[in-house]
C-alpha cells in the first residue's frame, strides 16, 4: 500500500514539474518575443504583446508627428545622398 501511495506521489510530482515547466517556457517565449518586437525602443514599450503592431498605443507627440506631417519625403534610396557624396 505504501508503495502505490509514493508511486502516486512521485506520479502527481512529475505531473506538476512538466505543468509548471510548460508554463514557464511558454512565459520566457512570449517574453522574449515581445522583446524582441520592441527592441529596445522607447516609442514602442506600449505595444501590446497579444495584439502585436496593431494595438500599437502612442503619446501625443508621435501622433502629431506622423499625423500632422504634411512634408512628403524624399523618394530615393536610403542612403543615397551620402554614397553621392562619396563618389565625388
């Protein structure tokens, strides 16, 4: 009988190790990606894990920013002003 009981526990405690592992992974995998999505930038410490890019939250000077700009850029490649200057 005692053996069924520590057979038992040692069963439950196998169990719960492999649960809590599981959890613990899938926690450290969600961290890092959302890293990994942020990169360290400030403006997107609001992104939400969950809903990526599109629950993208900015403050009200990003917002004017790309909102009231009304300047169109330059339509060259990135770059190509300083390779220009090189050559020369």
């Amino acid at each position: 009988m005692n053996t069924l009981i520590v057979l038992a526990l040692v069963l439950v405690n196998l169990a719960l190790i492999f649960h809590l592992g599981e959890k613990l992974f899938n926690y450290v995998k969600r961290y890092t990606d959302h890293k990994k999505l942020v990169n360290d930038h400030p403006e997107m410490k609001s992104i939400d894990p969950e809903r990526g890019l599109m629950g993208f939250e900015s403050d009200d000077v990003i917002r004017s920013l790309v909102l009231d700009n009304d300047e169109p850029g330059a339509s060259e490649p990135y770059l190509a002003t300083l390779n220009e200057e090189e050559e020369d």
